[in-house]
C-alpha cells in the first residue's frame, strides 16, 4: 500500500531538485512496487519514476543495481552518440544525494529513474503498428548490447530461463502442495506434465552451443517498451532487471507469447485468448529487421521454438506460484495466477496448431 512508506522522506534522497508534491502507485508490473512522484521545481512540475525493489526476489540488489548502472550508462551513451534524447530515449537513474543508485531506509531499497514524458507501455496491441515498434526496439536493443561485455554483469537471477529448472521447480511445488491446491488444478497440472518434453529444446541447444549465449533482456513484454504518444515510434525499452546472458530465441519468444493474444494475460475467458498469427508476422518483420545480420540460421529456425518455451515456461511459473500461494508475482484477486496461467496454456495448444506456418515464416524471412 502506498501509506507504507514515507514518500516525502525518500524522494528527499534523491537528486530530483523541487519539493516533494504527491507520489502514486503506477504501472502494471507483476513485480516491483512502481509509483510516479511529482516534485515542484520553482513552479514547474517534474515526474519521476520511484520503485520499491523486490529484495524478496532481487536478494542482492548491490548487484542488481551495478547491472543497471552499467546496463543504462551504456544505452545513454548510444542514445547521445546518435544525437537523441536520453531523458526519452533511454532509462536515466536519479542518484541520490550521496552519489548511489539506490537508497536502504533499514528496510525497503528504493531505486528512481526520469520519468518519460508523453509515452505509454501498453497492456495489450492496439494496433499492429504499435507492435511493430516494440519489435524494432527489442531488436535493436539486442544488437546494440551485442557491444557489450557479458562478463561484467551478474547473473542475477540464476536459470531464469532454464525450463528444465523451472519444470523441476514445478513438480516441487505440486508434492509439497503447501496450500493444499494440487485437486483443484489437475486438469492443469496433467497438461504440464504431458508437454514436458518441450523443456528442452532451446537450454539442450545452448549446452551443446548450438544457440549462442548473447546479453539478452530476458523480460520484452510489450509493457516493458514506452511508445512515444505523438508519433507512435518506440522510445525506450526499459526494466532491465533481467538484462543477462540468455538466447534471442528466449527476447523474441516472449515478446510473442504477451503481444500475440488479443485479450489481457489474465483473462479468465479463454473463449477471447488465441494465438494471432499476423501479429507473429508482423513481430518477425520488426524483430529481424532491427537485430542485425548476426541472427544464426539456427537462431531463426528457433525463434517459434522460443515462443512456445517462453509461454510454456510462462504458464508453468504462474501455475507454480498458484501451488505456493501467490508469493512471486503480484495478484490483486484470487485465482489470478491460476486464470493466468490458463491463458499460458490455450496460447500453447494455439501456436502448436499453428507451428508448421509459424516455422515457415521465420525461415523465409
Ligand atoms: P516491474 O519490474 O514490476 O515490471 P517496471 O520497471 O516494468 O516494473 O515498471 C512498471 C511500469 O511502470 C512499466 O510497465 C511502465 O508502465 C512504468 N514505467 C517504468 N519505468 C518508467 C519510466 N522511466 N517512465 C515512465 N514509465 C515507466
Ligand atoms: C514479470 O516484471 P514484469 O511484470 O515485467 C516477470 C517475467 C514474466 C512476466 C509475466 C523478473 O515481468 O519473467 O514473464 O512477469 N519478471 C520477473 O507477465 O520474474
Ligand atoms: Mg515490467
């Protein structure tokens, strides 16, 4: 709840200049606290972006934080070498008084960024054009961290796209069974169970080096991209708490599983959520046009591979957090996860229909 914590007393922390003016809840993100805080400076208003980290989940937010630094300090200086606009065009940390990216009050880690202006992350696809975009910019974030150095980040949170791990994880939660949930979920859990030879076909091909290891974003939902409200063009792409070693099949297969069903991630209505095979299209086109020419043929013949993984691996973490009683992802009702994870498993059976078409398609672009 915002009451929580003291937001006159936080925002003093930081650089923002300007008194403190209101500060509220913000976004649709399943796993930061996000608020927007509004200061006055000499009559102007200014926003900025303040969230709370999950340190349940981010245990060392020193390193999670040193990934930003070096994660925004690299995107800010392509923005600027190109002439653009880094308040806009990139995520900007506020430091705090003391020079550091985050602020500890003994109990909450607080983190700000520039707020960007005139642009929205969107929750669903308005219009083809819109996920166009966000192709353009997850693509070209992929290629622009190409430059980067791998070997300076952290791996902050270890396996996060293994499906083999999260599988394993998932038989643990349904034998423990702590809040007493596995009866009322079989129908799921079966299905989990019988696709389970899809774990894996991308983390097998990693090993064997197959599919390289590239610094990947590993969380490119469509909200995670601001589109500039004027002109519809793709601004930034921003929560780089996942920005680690990973495979573009994982960056392209997630943005397709969240983009590519026409109703919400939670919609309990599964007659409303399928799979729309012009948005996988139009993704490609965007995707492969912005990545660059170092895409393998292997990556390619993969990318529907990773749609189906990321949505299978998707739907089993929602499912696994229903077993645990709803302690990762934020839900604002009950059963949110379970009709989540529900939606994860139509797109599945939906793009294995659709698998031929979908490999064919990447394959002659
Ligand atoms: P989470 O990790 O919980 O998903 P995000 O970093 O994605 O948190 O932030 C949640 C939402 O807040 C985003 O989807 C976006 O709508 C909004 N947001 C985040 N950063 C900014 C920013 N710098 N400017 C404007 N809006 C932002
Ligand atoms: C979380 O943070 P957010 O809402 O952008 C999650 C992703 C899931 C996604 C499902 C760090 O993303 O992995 O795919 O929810 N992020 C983390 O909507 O676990
Ligand atoms: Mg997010």
């Amino acid at each position: 709840m915002a009451a929580e914590y003291d937001f006159p007393s936080v925002s003093a922390q930081f650089c923002t200049g300007g008194t403190f003016v209101s500060c509220v809840r913000y976004g649709e993100g399943h796993i930061n606290d996000t608020f927007k805080l509004t200061v006055n400076d000499n009559g102007i208003e200014k926003h900025y972006i303040l969230q709370r980290i999950n340190n349940r989940l981010f245990a060392d937010v020193d390193k999670l934080m040193h990934n930003i630094e070096l994660v925004t300090d690299f995107c800010r200086k392509s923005v600027e070498k190109r002439g653009g606009d880094p308040l806009r065009e990139c995520l900007m940390l506020v430091r705090t008084k003391d020079g550091k990216s985050f602020y500890f009050d003994g109990e909450n880690y607080f983190r700000m960024y520039v707020f960007i202006e005139n642009a929205t992350s969107y929750q669903v696809v308005r219009d083809p054009a819109d996920f166009y975009e966000s192709a353009r910019a997850f693509g070209g974030f992929a290629s622009l961290l190409a430059d980067f150095d791998a070997s300076q980040l952290y791996e902050i949170l270890p396996d996060f796209h293994n499906t083999k791990v999260r599988y394993a994880n998932f038989l643990r939660a349904m034998e423990k069974d702590v809040c007493g949930r596995k009866n009322e979920v079989q129908k799921e859990v079966d299905w989990v169970i019988s696709h389970k030879d899809l774990c894996g076909k991308i983390v097998d091909k990693i090993a064997s080096g197959e599919i390289p290891l590239r610094v990947t974003h590993n969380d490119t939902k469509l909200n995670n991209v601001m589109l500039d409200d004027a002109t519809g063009k793709a601004l930034a792409v921003i929560d780089l708490d996942t920005v680690m070693p990973g495979s573009l099949c994982y960056d392209f297969g997630d943005s397709i599983r969240f983009g590519c069903n026409p109703a919400a991630e939670d919609e309990p209505d599964l007659s409303k959520v399928n799979f729309r095979f012009d948005l996988y299209e139009t993704y490609l086109d965007g995707y492969l046009s912005a990545v660059g020419g170092s895409v393998t043929e292997e990556e390619k013949k993969n990318l529907p591979v990773g749609a189906v993984l990321m949505t299978y691996e998707c739907g089993m973490r929602f499912l696994t957090d229903y077993l645990e009683g709803d302690v990762y992802f934020k839900t604002h009702r009950p059963k949110q996860n379970l009709d989540r994870a529900r939606t994860q498993f139509k797109l599945v059976d939906d793009m294995l229909s659709a698998f031929g078409k979908m490999t064919d398609a990447a394959m002659k672009r």
